[in-house]
C-alpha cells in the first residue's frame, strides 16, 4: 500500500460501515501507525483504484481496540485483522480471497499460529460470517463492544 492512497482507504472504509467501525483521517492514520502489514488490491485496468484492502496487528501492539485486547489475553502467537474492506463494485469478485490468501502468508512468515478477526452479529453481516467460515474461521467467543450498540463474533483459524 502507499501513503498516498490513504484518502481511497478512508473513503472505503466508511462506506462499509456498520461492518467496519468508522474513521476519521487521524484514525485512520493512527491505525495505519500501529499496523503490521497493511495490504491494498488494485483495479489492473486503474493501478491507482483501490478495490479493498486489510490492515492486520500482532501481539504487543499499542492499539485499545475492546476486540484487539480480547484476543491478546486469549493469545500471543496470532496476527489480528482489524479490517478488511473490499469496495461495493469489487464484490464478488475474489478479492476478499486475494486479501486472506496475503493475510494468512503474512502470518505464516511473521510465526503465528493464528489469524483472528471478529464479524458483527448485531448489526447483523450473514455474508462475511459465512465467507470466514469458508476459509476456516471457527467462533472462539462473542462480545458486545461499543456500550453494546454492536455484538461480534470473535474468530479464529489456524495459519499451520
């Protein structure tokens, strides 16, 4: 990813929200300061469009986030993400597999035993519930977060 698609991130972002919490510029630039790997996929007709990206946390990262800190007690041997976006136009179209496979490589190479994420149950998202339960994500907890306005399910999947 470059420093200069930072305004398409922020964009694509809040355009999935509820799915993803909302940012601002300093969030997000916050966010992209605490990152480990940060990963965009590109239109190849417009290299300059970012169609979806991931932002992904180790263990020991200075990050309040209630989800990130649920799994760091659980564990520190895992690579967290904290969200993968992909753009309205984009879906359906493999991207989502194309940010996981780079997201479990990423894992894999930085040691880690385990992917975790979370996936909103109240507000509801069906669809990435069962597009992470394809990939092998399995529910290890849930919690409600934000003064319980939202419910997740906390998820898991082995990297090995």
């Amino acid at each position: 990813m470059h420093s200069d698609d930072a305004p398409q991130l922020l964009a694509l972002n809040n355009l999935a929200v509820p799915a993803v919490s909302e940012l601002d510029e300093f969030a997000l630039h916050a966010l992209l300061d605490h990152a480990h790997s940060t990963i965009a996929v590109v239109d190849d007709a417009e290299p300059g469009v970012v169609l979806g990206f991931t932002l992904t946390l180790i263990p020991g990262a200075d990050y309040q986030s209630e989800n990130y800190r649920w799994f760091s007690a659980r564990s520190n041997d895992f690579l967290y993400v904290d969200r993968i976006v992909v753009a309205e136009r984009a879906r359906d179209r493999g991207i989502g597999g194309v940010l996981y496979a780079a997201i479990f490589e990423e894992a894999r190479a930085a040691g880690a035993a385990e992917v975790f994420c979370e996936v909103n149950l109240e507000p509801p998202n069906p669809g990435s519930l069962r597009f992470h339960g394809r990939l092998g994500f399995v529910e290890v907890g849930q919690q409600a977060t934000k003064g319980g306005e939202v419910v997740v399910s906390l998820l898991a999947a082995r990297t090995r």
